[in-house]
C-alpha cells in the first residue's frame, strides 16, 4: 500500500462485535456495511453521497482517477513480474 506524508489509514470491520462502540459509530459502520439507518448523520452523509454521484464533472473525473490508477497497477505489476 502506498503511503502518503500526513496520511492515517483507518481499517474498519463494519460487522465487528468486540468492544464498546457509540450509538452513532455503530450506525456509521452499518451504513458502511450497507444496512440502513435513521441516525442523523448518517441520513446527511447518504444525501452528500446521493448529490455527488448526481454530478457529471465529479463522475467524469472519478472515472479519469480510476481509469488511471488501474494503468498504474497495470505498470507496477509488469514491474514486479520483470523484477
């Protein structure tokens, strides 16, 4: 995995039962989990995600990104077998 300065990775298992876990955490990680919730945020992150995959320019330059890093793997795996 790449790692860039400033970065923190937070790796999270949505379905987790150890451990205490706030109200509001625990309808996050459903979410992320694709189960539904009615908790506020939540509801306002699911309209912030609704409204971004409306727009044309964010899409355009989501697909540019992916199309991208997939080239690169593409490189960096011919590298890797190449040695």
């Amino acid at each position: 995995m790449l790692e860039f300065a400033g970065t923190k990775k937070v790796f999270l298992n949505a379905d987790g039962k150890n451990g205490a876990v706030s109200g509001e955490l625990k309808a996050f990680l459903a979410y992320v989990a694709g189960r539904q919730s009615e908790d506020t945020f939540v509801k306002k992150l699911e309209c912030a995600v609704e409204k971004a995959k409306q727009n044309r320019e964010w899409r355009r330059e989501y697909m540019t990104l992916l199309m991208r890093d997939k080239e690169n793997q593409k490189i960096g795996e011919k590298s890797w077998l190449n040695g």
